[in-house]
C-alpha cells in the first residue's frame, strides 16, 4: 500500500484510531497527528522487526525442543521434558513465571500400526495409516473388513446399515483446493475426522478410515482429534495417506471389492498432572490488565511438532524477548502462555480459563499464534466492530511488513474460553498454503521451518502487543 | 484491505484507471461504474485463481522437467533435452511455437570440487566448496595458498599487494538480514561474487573464496557468475558455503593462520547453438501488439533448478494454459519466452532483443517470473508513474489473492533489454524470505516447490496479463 492511499485510509473511511480521542480536531489537523504519532510508532516497530532478524531466539529455542525433546503429546515424558524446558526459557528472560497444573488424557500409540488392503482382482499392498487420537485398539489380531466409500453424511445416511454393517467406513472427502485460505477446507472436512467413529458405528461399522487431511497427494498419514459417544459403541479409527486414499477410491471406481485390515495397539491410561506454562512483565501503570500471547506446548506425537505448534509457543515467547530488546516497558501485564493439552482436550485452555475468571484481572485481549510458522499475512479478530477496525487501521504501519488482512475471524482454540462481550481475541494468521503439508504427521518436523518466516510472524505479534498496549482496544 | 478502504483509495487517490478515460463523471457515477466493471474482472480473476488451483498443469512440467531432465547449464545436453520438452509442451497447447537460435557459452565443473583447510593450531577439514560458474580451472594439483579475509573493497585495497600477493582472498561480506526483501541483501554482496576474482587478481592473490549468498548458516555451497577482465591474470574463484565461512573466519579471528586447498577442474568450450523457446496466442485486434511472459529455462548444474527459474518457465507457459482454459481471446498477442542462458551469458534476452528490435511488433508490456515459485506478494513495476499508479489500481481486484506490492523497481534480467520509452517492464514478486535458501545450490530442488504457492503465482501473472490485455498500459 504506498503512503497516499494509506493516508487516504486514515482520512475517510473512519478507521483510525485518533479519531475516537478526538473528534473535534479538523482534518489537517487530524493528518498531522497522524502523521507525527505513525513516526514513533513506525521507528518502534522497525527496530522490533530488525531485531526479530537479527537477534532474536525462537528458531533456536525452537530447534532446541524439536531436536533434543521431540514430538510432545500430552502426558508423554516428552511434554514433562518440554514443560520444565519451557520453564527454564522464561525464568532466564527474567520473567514471572509459574506452571498451572492440568489434568490432561493420557492415550499411547504403541507399537507402529500396520495396515493393507486386498482386492478381488487379487492387487494387495501396504497402506500408510495412523490411528486417530483416542481410538481404541483394534486388538492384537487387528481388524479385517471389506470397506465402503463416502464422501459426505448424507452418503453414510443412504448406505444405512445394509450397507455399513459389519464393513470398515472409508471417509474419503478431499480438502477442497478452491479455497484460498486452507483452514477453510480444513473446516470443511475436519467433522468425519472428529465424528466419523461415532456415525459409522451407528450402522454397525468395525472400523473408520479417514483420508488425511492434506492437500498434497503423499505417503504422510495425518493424525488429529477424534471422539466416541456415551452409549455408542466403540470402534477403531485411522487416517490413510492421501496417496493411499487415492489408489482405494480408483480400485472401488473401478467396481472392485476392497478388504482392508488394520492393526493398532493404542490405549488410553488414566489422566495425569501436566501444567500450562506461564511467563509475565507485570505492567507498570495497569497490572491487572492482561494482554496474553500464546500457543501450545504439546502436539502429536509423530514428527517433532515444529509447526503445531512449537513455532507459535516460541514466537510468543519471543515477543516478549523483543519487548525487552526494545527496552519498552509495558502499561499492561504482558503475560505469555504456553497452554498443554490444547490437541486431545483442551485441557490447559479450560483450566487457564477458570482461572481468568476468578482472578481479578482484566484480560483486554489475547493473541494465539497456532497456524504454522510461516511468513505473515494478517490477524483474525475477533471482537466488536470498532476494536476491528482499530486493529485494521494499524495496517497503515503493518503492511509494509506484509501485515495486510485484518479481518473478522476466529482466534484460536487456546484463548476461545478467554472471550468475554469486553475484550477481543486475535489470530495471527501466516500464510496457510504450506500448513497442511505438515499439520499432525511425520512431515511436521523442525527443518521445515524458515527461520525469516518465524522471525517476521513474532515481530508481527509483538509490534501489535505494542499497539495495543500503547492505545488499547 | 476492506471494501471501504478500496473504494476510497479509487476515488481519492486518482488512481484509477476508469478516470482517466471519464474523468467528468460525478464521484457517484464513477463508484457504480467501478464497482461494475470491477464485478466482471473480478469473476473473471476469481476463475483464474480457481482454475490454477484445481486444472493448471505448470506443477506437473515442472515435476518433469526437474525430476526427468535436472539441471539445465547452458550448451550442456540436458539444456537441449529441456529445449525439447519446453517446445512439445508448447505444441501440445496449440500454440505457434518456434526456436530461436541462441549461441551460447559452454562452461563445464567438470569432477566434483575438493578443498580443505588447514589452520596452524592443527586443525583441518573439508570445506564445501563450487566452483563460480566461468572458472578457471586450478589444475590437477589444486592451488594452496594461505587465505586473507576481506568483507568490502576497501579492505582489499587496505591490504595491497603486500597483504594478498600470493594468498587466496577470502570474501565474506554476510547477507544483510534486516532487509525484509532478500534481493536486496543479495544486490548489496554480489558484487564480490561478480568481480572478486578480478579486484584480487589485481593484488596478486593465486585465488579466491567467496561465502555463499544464502541467508541461513548450512552446508550449501552456492555457485553463480563471475568476470574476468581483459588484461587482468585470471584466478580460479569458489563459493564456499556458510558454515564453512563462519568456520574460517572464526580461525582468523582467532589469530590463527589458516590455508586452503582448493582443486577444480573446470574448463570453458567453444560456443554452441542453443535456443529460447517461444510460443503465443494470435491476438485478436492488435496481433502486432505483445504481452510477453517469460522466465529463464537454463539453470545452473546443482540441484535441479526447481525454483531458479524453471518455476518462472512453467507459470510463464500455465499463464497461457488458464487464459485458454478461461476461453478468454486476448485482444493483443500473449508470447511465452523460455529464455536460454541467462545465468551466464544473458545471450537468449539479447538475442530476444534484438529481434524485437527489428521486428514491427510493439512489446506493450514484458513480465517476468525469476524469483521462485513461492506465495504471491506483489509487482515490481519498470514504467513511468501514470504506468505505475494504473497497476496500482488493480490491488482493489488483486489484493485479496495475496497481491498487495505493487512498486517501482527492477523486472528482470531477461526483459531488461526490452525497455523502451513507451513500454513497461514487470517482475512477479513472490515471498523472498526462503528464496536463498535454494538459489545456485544442490538445494534448489522440485521437492521444496510448494504446489499451491506456485500455482497462486500463475494465477496473479495470468490476472495481470487479463488486464493488461483489456485495459491496455
């Protein structure tokens, strides 16, 4: 955006910030305030972003925790390793820092799972599978099948249990390309993920299949949340590789009958103390006014969770590092939160949530960086119209760091349980393209991470956790 | 950008192109026939984008060309297989598509490149090393020598002939970092890349070393041109990679006295007939009138020259392929060029040139993809303000796809000799963040081409040469 049509913005369309202060001034008078106070501002957030470049830790502590601790699923001697490592990475900023306890599931793997396909025209072979998060087991002798295919409810629904009972259901809805915005597509599959147990074993399915929730046509199964419900039976599910979701789908377009048999020794423990791991700078005029910055410290447990969300707990992390650097002493409390459990439970998130609202503080907003670290494009808020467009209107120092689509969205799963009718929730949004290569599998590992594109997503947090706590919300 | 925000920019800024053809419609009338006119591009963009994302074919080539053919130094035989490809690809679309003959120069690396060093605190190792592309080769028994470090010219001319007279000279100015756009940092080292041999050779060194322009600390080494001088002893010159560089240079910070080895073999041969490929659609009205859409079909011989540039190649020849699958019939001539050799030689543009030069034809615009095959950001635009601006106004369409720099600067090696008073020049702007990542090294592979991020590339080229077509420059 070059200056004139930035000044333009300011000037019409009613966005801008200075404006609500004070209404009265006229419009020269309003630009060269603008003008004056975007000059600091403009420095401030400069130097934030040489610094992210230049001087900044997250991709190192990033590297740190991917390479030395590993993939993090709640419950793991991984998480507790990372908790204590994250402890440490506040207590060495200097921050107030604490661990919340949190009752989180506790469900294992085990051993690798195998799985294969026969057909009746007698081709047989491997397929790339992983059981969801929180299935069952199939047993030691796995579970044979003939499968069937679906691509929506409604196909399920029409199939009933003359056609489901006693087969393995195959959800086979691809991520749809057409979106520009790949949580888009992400939104529109993820339910047979979640809820595909529980319809199929409705009409007395064995078992669940799910095509990976990945854009890309590979071999990387894809794992990710799913559930069961009180008086529904139980049945076992996995995600197959793109690339095996394929070659099922052609062998049943192709009129063959297909068997697959698959094999997972997973099981659920009870729950076990975990924490959320907390850093603050108290502020220095309104204390008990909170403007939080957080990811999640726990991820799945194939790959080393570098994307989801390693990146976004650094970088949170990060943005207080650079407010530090700046030497910018906050009016607020900046408080970072590392929340556990955010991918089977959501545990951290309830139990920081209880605590917000019993404590006194006021949290004026909360950003979740949990998309990927990636280079930046924008923020999700969501909040009232004007808190919007206030966000929006900072866009005329942001774009220039490739900050251009503020818009009305959701936030984040961590911070959701923080919404109140007062405050605003924020999303940072990288860009999406790249995401789903990664999210839930083995290809979500730390050498997939630029470290420019994670450098520039927590100056982007941080000159907006500057903002907005210089001139509210 | 918000809706208001755009429409505002169009009214107040006077950017827009519709004014310039009206500019006594009353503001209201203006806003209803832009947001008309803007209605039909827009459907007409948004199928571009949709059509790249789910129908185009530029992955799959490239796929093929990279994992099939490999790397494409000029005169060697896999750039004539590429010759090949690029011309059936052409036909196979129905375009009119022709060779041009290009002589260019053939350098070969000959046997894989050896060096070590050697420190006097007894410490030794390999060192990752590739020759710069024009070398001289070092002979069988390599050149030894004790190696200086330099960072600018001017520590050179400090040093004289007395301080570099029979050593390796040792450039190691780092990339800039706090440049948002790597190109820059790139176009402030390359210099030493360029003419370090020559400036050395003036003192009398017997070599030189040159840290790769790369912005991560890694193993890549990362070739690219260099010159020697009529009249000035011509030394053999390498890119050494960064972790390397560090290595040395924390030896000489050290107080230590450290030599290198270095043995290459390359040779340079006698010119040899090549070729740019070219293919167009008739334009309709004013088929003397052209839009060309190009990239560099040479690369260098490491990796296999996935983002340098047969991304650019690809996306140039997908732009035809959507306008074709849009059913759009281009007033004016649409031209895809395959440049050859522009990594060493730039023959194939001024070959280019000259011919159109001598032909009746009017280049309207020249567009060029040479910056990887990464998420769209923008435009840099070589034309005058009034050519500029009218760009510019296209953000109000462009902007939600990603397109959101549109600024005056370079277009690119290959149209360069294209310039003319009247015409303009466009270089495609990706993300730079990860560009250097691949550029020149063993690391410039199809396998960290995103699919999506390079089809979106297509798409933003395509949507602007629909623009250009209908709305004229």
């Amino acid at each position: 955006m070059n200056t004139q049509a930035s000044i333009c913005i300011a000037l019409f369309s009613g966005l801008f910030f200075i404006s609500d202060i004070n209404a009265q001034i006229s419009p020269e008078q309003a630009e060269a305030s603008i003008e004056k106070q975007f000059a600091t501002d403009s420095l401030q957030i400069a130097e934030l972003f040489r610094l992210a470049l230049t001087e900044s830790h997250p991709y190192e502590w990033l590297g740190d925790m991917c390479k030395n601790i590993g993939p993090r699923l709640s419950g793991s001697p991984q998480a507790a390793e990372a908790v204590d490592y994250s402890f440490n990475l506040m207590n060495d900023l200097g921050l107030k820092t604490w661990k919340q306890p949190v009752m989180v599931p506790v469900w294992k793997r085990g051993e690798r799972e195998l799985a294969y396909y026969t057909s009746d025209d007698g081709s047989k072979g491997e397929l790339n599978i992983l059981a969801l998060g929180g299935s069952i087991s199939t047993g030691d002798e796995g579970v044979f099948a003939p499968i069937v295919e679906v691509t929506t409810w409604d196909d399920l629904e029409k199939l009933g249990e003359d056609g489901v009972k006693g087969k393995i259901v195959f959800f086979n809805e691809k991520m749809n390309p057409e979106n520009l915005y790949t949580f888009h597509s992400y939104g529109h599959c993820v339910m047979h993920r979640w809820g595909g147990a529980v319809e199929a074993a409705k009409y007395g399915a064995v078992g669940v299949i799910v095509r990976s929730l990945n854009m890309r046509i590979d071999d990387y199964p894809h794992t990710g949340s799913m559930k069961y419900e009180e008086g529904i039976g139980q049945i076992p599910a996995a995600a197959v590789s793109t690339a095996d979701a394929e070659l099922l789908s052609d062998l049943l377009k192709n009129g063959k009958d297909v068997s697959v048999m698959m094999r997972m020794l997973c099981e659920t423990l009870d729950d076990q103390e975990s924490y959320n791991v907390i850093g603050e700078i108290k502020g220095t005029q309104n204390p008990e006014n909170v403007i939080l910055v957080g990811g999640h410290l726990d991820s799945w447990d194939v790959g080393d969770g570098a994307h989801d969300d390693g990146a976004g707990v650094m970088q949170s992390l990060g943005v207080i590092e650079l407010l530090q650097k700046l030497n910018y002493k906050p009016k607020n409390t900046i408080r970072v939160v590392f929340f556990m459990n955010e991918e089977n439970g959501l545990r951290g998130a309830k139990t920081y949530s209880a605590y917000a609202e019993s404590s006194k503080e006021f949290h004026i907003a909360a950003i979740e960086s949990d998309r990927g670290g990636f280079t930046p494009r924008g923020f999700h808020v969501d909040g009232n119209e004007a808190q919007l467009q206030k966000i929006a209107s900072w866009e005329e120092i942001l774009d220039k760091y490739g900050i251009h689509k503020v818009e009305k969205g959701g936030a984040g799963a961590d911070i959701g349980p923080l919404k109140t009718d007062d405050n605003v929730l924020i999303g940072f949004v990288p860009d999406s393209q790249r995401y789903f290569d990664h999210h839930h599998s083995a290809n979500d590992t730390f050498d997939t991470v630029n470290k420019r594109e994670l450098e520039l997503g927590t100056a982007s947090i941080a000159s907006l956790v500057y903002l907005i706590d210089k001139y509210g919300l």
